[in-house]
C-alpha cells in the first residue's frame, strides 16, 4: 500500500519516556472520573473547560474573540461588530459542535469509529456560516494542491484515498470499548497529527483535526472537565506545536509530537485535580461551618447567619483584611451596622479557631486545622 511520504505505523513504537507519561495520565484521568464533586463545582468546572476548549482551538488560526466577548457571544447579549463578525462564527461553530459530540457521546451513548464521512460532517461543523473567512467548501475535500508554510501536502488527488487508509489505520488502535486510557490518549493525538498533514481540506483544518482528537478523548472516556486541557495547551504553547508539526512531519517520527503532547497533557491534568481538590475542600469546609453553627444557641438569628454567612463565603486561598470582608464574602449586612459590629463578629470566629490573623495582618480561612481529620494522617497543615 503506497502512503507516500506518510507511514501510517499501526506498530507504534513508544519509548520509555513516552509510555511513563501516559500511564501518569491514564491515573490522574481515573481518579478525576471517580473524584466526586458537587454538581455546582463539576458545573462550574464544565463551563470553564468548555469556554477554554473553544476560545483555544480558534485562537490557534488566529482568532482574537476574549473571555468577556466569549460570554456575550454564548449568552447572546452583545455581538462582535461586523468586521469581526467572522471570529465570532468561529467560536460559535465550536461551541455547536462540542455540544454535539457531548450529545451524541455522553447523552445519547454514540460511540462511532472515525470515517471519512464522520470527518466531513465535523468539518461542516467547523466552518458553516463562514463564507468567504473560510475558503473551502464545507465537508468537501479540497480540490487542488496548496502549501502550509514550508509543508506541501499531499495532492488533492490523494486526499480521498489517504482519508480511508487514515481511518483503516485509526481502527488498528482498538475497537470502541477495547482500549485502555494510555491507547485511547495516543489513537486521539496521532489522528490530530496525521489529519492535518494529509490537509484534507482547503480551510479548517486544524480546528477539525483538534475536534477529531477531543472527539477520541470524550469518547475513550475522558472526563468533560478534561476534554480541552490539549487544545489549551496547544494554543499556549502554539511556536512550538507548530515547529513539532514540521520537525515531526520531516523526521517521519509520530512519537516527539506525542511526548510533546502528553506531557502538556499530563500537566494539565494536575492542574484540573488541583481545582477539582480546591471544590472538595470547600465542601468539607462548609460542611464544618454548618456542624459548628448547627451547635450554637440561637439566641441572636440574624447574628447568626450574618457570621455564617461570612464563613461559607470566606475565600480559601487569599487573606482579606478585616475592612473588606463584607465585600469579599457578599456580607452587605454589615452596610447598617457598625464597623464596631463587624469587629466583634470577625474576633468571635478567630476564637472558635474559624479565622486566623497571620502575619500580613489579614484574617484567612483556618481550613488547613479545621479540615485536617478529612486527610491522611501524615499530611501537615501549610504554614
């Protein structure tokens, strides 16, 4: 079978380095999945990965929409001007299609194998509505040769037949359900390389082969709060994914682009348990708050709640000086009340062992002693 200049190596060979990285990962992705949070941090952290996955993918070809637009864009309350207009199709697109593969994948349990018309069809997700800012037809392979910065893909004429021998070659990796975390990480991220080096289309090829990739990802698994950690990292780190394109494409070598990317994935993943420890934390945190104050006397109500109140909304990470606790912890209550008042309440949490005033003279959440029972015993509070 004559591929060209490109080997579809269904023996990939993964060295040490490589294969420490994905089992790395293959723990961090089971112990997210069996992390339990409560259905507002998994929310929260839902809208985050999503909001991150599509402003990174476009961001990549170029496109400038920011986190405050992205949020008049999903919510409808302020487009983008009409000379932008076009970026913010884009980021549309993208956020039409992860809601349809987590529709598919996770609602309605669709798990297909990668075909040349599944390509298509995400292809025409990518770039409906763009007209002109996108000079290709949508779901149609290109009909002509073109060049990608020092790269010429393959011809066109190719193109139909290198897309079925990618998918041939896609299905070596395991069939659906068959594969373990590790293979399901590298059949995603060498079905994003080798489709943009066959370049089957003539625009929107990046952001197909990155919805490829999370496509393999959310369907292998992954946990939604994960699924844009690579896009992200890819637009982070975008010189260099770029150069690992080139240098991979010429050296004929898959597995530098991967520990390239399973490294950023590994990270990023840390990152995502780091949030997802913050959102436990929090809730053995309040969990405290409710038992201490379920035991107190209610001889004051609404004193009561107000310190409540300032406790369950006290930040966990940062110190707040004694002033600014009303606004830090949304305590308006304090507005027909004397400084004196909030003083004293402030003092009575410090005694209950609740607050701390460190050394830069701001009050902090005492949750490292209060929560400590909830950890290993060898675990030590910072200081």
């Amino acid at each position: 079978m004559d591929h060209g200049h490109l080997n579809f190596d269904s023996r990939l060979e993964l060295t040490p380095e490589l294969a420490c990285l994905l089992r790395e990962c293959a723990v961090l992705i089971r112990v997210l999945k069996e992390a339990p949070l409560t259905p507002e941090a998994r929310q929260h952290l839902m809208r985050f990965s999503f909001k991150r996955g599509a402003l990174s993918t476009t961001a990549i070809e170029g496109n400038s929409v920011t986190e405050e637009e992205y949020e008049d864009i999903v919510h409808k309350t302020k487009p983008l001007p009409p000379s932008r207009r076009y970026q913010q199709v884009e980021v549309e697109n993208m956020v039409t299609a992860f809601n349809h593969l987590i529709s598919n994948v996770i609602v309605n349990h669709r798990r297909e194998l990668i075909t040349p018309d599944l390509i298509r069809a995400f292809h025409k997700l990518v770039i409906k509505d763009l007209g002109e800012a996108a000079p290709a037809v949508p779901g149609r392979f290109r009909g002509s040769n073109v060049v990608v910065g020092r790269y010429r893909p393959p011809d066109y004429a190719r193109v139909p037949k290198l897309i079925e021998q990618y998918c041939e070659w896609l299905r070596g990796f395991g069939f659906l359900g068959n594969q373990n975390l590790e293979m399901v990480l590298v059949e995603a991220v060498a079905a994003h390389v080798y489709l943009e080096w066959i370049h089957p289309f003539g625009d929107g090829n990046g952001r197909t082969g990155r919805l490829v990739e999370y496509y393999i990802l959310i369907r292998g698994g992954l946990p939604l709060i994960a699924g844009h950690i690579l896009s992200n990292f890819y637009n982070n780190t975008r010189d260099k994914y770029y150069r690992m394109f080139e240098e991979c494409q010429a050296k004929k070598d898959l597995v530098p682009f991967l520990l390239y990317a399973v490294e950023g994935f590994r990270d990023g993943l840390n990152e995502t348990y780091a949030s997802v420890q913050d959102s436990q934390v929090l809730v053995f945190w309040q969990r405290i708050i409710y038992d201490a104050f379920d035991r107190l006397p209610h001889t004051k109500k609404e004193a009561h709640k107000r310190k409540r109140k300032v406790l369950l909304n006290f930040p966990l990470k940062e110190g707040v000086a004694l002033p600014d606790i009303p606004l830090k912890t949304g305590t308006l209550e304090y507005g027909g009340l004397s400084f004196n008042a909030l003083y004293k309440d402030i003092r009575w949490m410090e005694k209950a062992g609740l607050l701390v005033k460190r050394t830069d003279q701001k009050f902090h959440a005492n949750w490292q002693q209060t929560c400590q029972e909830y950890f290993d015993p060898a675990w030590r509070p910072e200081t």
